[in-house]
C-alpha cells in the first residue's frame, strides 16, 4: 500500500498549500522529495527500519530524512486514521478494477471456447439424474451466466469503495479546512464520504468485496465441481499442465487445479465471516480492530486472481470427449420432447405426462 500513501500524501501536500498551511515552495520541496520515497519503493531499495510502525510513519520518516524537518509538517490536520483508511479505498478500488479485467479475459475465453464446441451434445441433469439432451457449450455458458453477475456486482461495489475520506482527521474533521472535493478529484474518488467519524471507522468496502469474493469463488467451485465429475467420467480430459499424478499409483491423473478451486470457497466464507464478526461490536469511531481487514482482504484479492486465472487456463486447454458425452444420451431423455409433441396434437399436458 505504500504507493497508494504516497499518492494520498502528495495530494495532501497540495491541498494544505492551497489553505496556506505549506508555502508553495515548502510543498514543492515536500512533493519532490514524496516522489524520491516513491522511487525507492518503485526501485526496490527503500529501507524499512525497526523504528517504523506502519506504512505511513515508514514514508514520513525517510520524507524527513530526504527533506529535513519540513517533512513534519506534512501531516499537519491529518491523522493516521483518516489516511488508513484513504490509502485501503485507493487500494480496494485499483484491485477491483484490475479483477474486473481477469473475468473479462475468463468471460471471453470461455465464449471462444463454447463457440469452438457448440456441436458437442451432452446430457443435462437435475438431481445429479439425466434431465435433457443440451449442449456442451450451454452448459459451460451456464457457469459463465453467473461469472457474469459477479461482473456486473462488483462494478457495483466501485462507485461505494470509490469516497474520499482524507480531511475527516482522527473523527472530527480538519481543523485547517482542506478541501476535501480537491483532495477526491486529485486522488481519482467519485466523491467525499459524508460523516468524519463514519469516514475513519467505515470498512463496509472491505466486508462488500469479502462477501463478493466469497460467491465468486463458490461459483468457480461449482464449476470446478462440475467438471471433475465430468472428468471422472471421461466425459472431459483435463489437462496435464492442471493435473497431477499420484505419488503411489501410476496410472493417476488427478484434477488437482479443480479439488484447489473448489477448495478455495470455504476459506473465502472463512474470510468474509472473519471480518464481520470483528467489524459487529466495534463502537464508533476508529479502532486498532479495524487493522485486521487487511491479511483478508489481501489474501482474498490475491486468492481471486489467482483462482481466475487458474478457471481460464482450465477451461481454454481442458478436451471435451463428444463420444463419451453423447454416452450419457437416451431415449428417456427425449419423455419431455414426447410430451410436447402430444401436446401439440390437442392431448393436455397432465394426460401426457402420465403416458406409459
């Protein structure tokens, strides 16, 4: 997150000039020397020492060392508890868009590759028993059709995640009156949140993206589900690059990707439930509790990610099996069919639905 403290602490930078707080000349001197931090972390040889407790106290601390005392007057009005949670929305809004990109590139990919298949027939279920005669390509689709709504909720989540809380201070605002509207358009936010003691206490974004991760990946598992079943069946071969053989047995190809994916739901709801149980008792406003959002939400993007591009590679490399799909075809499957005909032919549906 050292970035996203950085770019909130230069826009800071700008904004206390404009109120008289910094001359220009002292918030250029602090901007150029915030950028040579930047640089460091960008280079990789910024030095975290023992005297640093977090993120912000890191970056001001070498600010100063690069600049000398004129560094303490950056954070002037401002509080860690506004800039914690300034620098977490900046984060959550960049990964949301970045994921945004992944279910894009796994919503495409699996189009392409349905559009390949779209002759392959296969047998639908309900109960786990054989329902219908569809295509291989419908179902693959059926998954994709709930990709889709986690798209379209976490687009959902942005514009909420996307508020400026900078200027709120620890819970009672600025005393210097910032600008808090310049501070959201130099930051990139929509907007400003509305209530300062609301502003520095507010993790609604985070528990909104655990709980939104959370179905992601229960989607995936249902379709990791799916086709494991399917590969068990040789109905799909999967492969080896997303496979494992057995340590013992020689003849075992195991869909390890798959188990993993499905897996991964579990831990997720773990996350998300995690977070709520630490968010339910807290009194207003800001708590040291609230540094717990950060090990999930982390894990979580990273989980995210992960998991997609596994589902992509997976879906784009897996071999349906025509032959063995069209297996799992018969007859009965066709009783619906049947029925609709007699229909057609003036019989009413109750009679021809117990036709034997």
């Amino acid at each position: 997150m050292w970035a996203q403290d950085l770019r909130g602490s230069i826009a800071y930078a700008k904004a206390t000039a404009k109120v008289g707080i910094l001359t220009a000349e002292e918030s250029a001197s602090i901007i150029s020397g915030l950028e040579q931090v930047y640089a460091e972390w960008a280079a990789g040889t910024f030095e975290i020492k023992v005297g640093d407790e977090d993120i912000h106290t890191a970056n001001e601390r070498r600010l100063t060392e690069l600049i000398g005392p004129l560094g303490g007057k950056l954070h002037t009005g401002r509080s860690r508890n506004d800039q914690v949670a300034t620098d977490t929305r900046l984060w959550v809004v960049e990964a949301e868009k970045d994921i945004l990109k992944d279910l894009a590139t796994l919503l495409e990919a699996s189009a392409e590759f349905a559009e390949t298949h779209i002759d392959v027939l296969m047998a639908g279920y309900t109960h786990l028993q054989p329902a219908q005669p569809i295509r291989f390509s419908h179902w693959l689709m059926s998954h994709m059709a709930a990709i889709m709504r986690d798209a379209e909720r976490l687009q959902q989540l942005i514009p909420r995640a996307n508020q400026c809380p900078l200027g709120a201070g620890a819970l009672a605002g600025n005393a210097f009156g910032v600008d808090r509207e310049f501070l959201a358009k130099e930051l990139g936010f929509d907007g400003v949140t509305s209530n300062s003691l609301d502003s520095v206490c507010d993790r609604d974004f985070v528990a909104e993206f655990l709980m939104w991760h959370s179905l992601l990946l229960i989607h995936l598992s249902q379709m990791a589900e799916d086709l494991i079943i399917n590969n068990m069946l040789k109905c799909v071969d999967i492969d080896d690059a997303y496979a494992t053989g057995s340590s013992l047995m020689p003849q075992k190809k195991n869909p390890d990707a798959l188990e993993l994916l499905r897996g991964k739901a579990g831990v997720a709801l773990g996350r998300s439930v995690g977070l709520m149980a630490t968010l339910k008792g807290l009194p207003r406003a800001y708590n040291k509790d609230l540094q717990e959002d950060k090990v999930p939400l982390f894990d979580a993007v990273d989980t995210v990610k992960d998991c997609l591009a596994i589902a992509t590679g997976v879906i784009v490399t897996m071999k349906p099996n025509p032959k063995m799909l069209m297996k799992a075809l018969c007859p009965e499957m066709l009783a619906t069919d049947l029925a609709d005909y007699l229909v057609r032919k003036g019989v009413p549906f109750r009679e021809t639905h117990h036709i034997r």
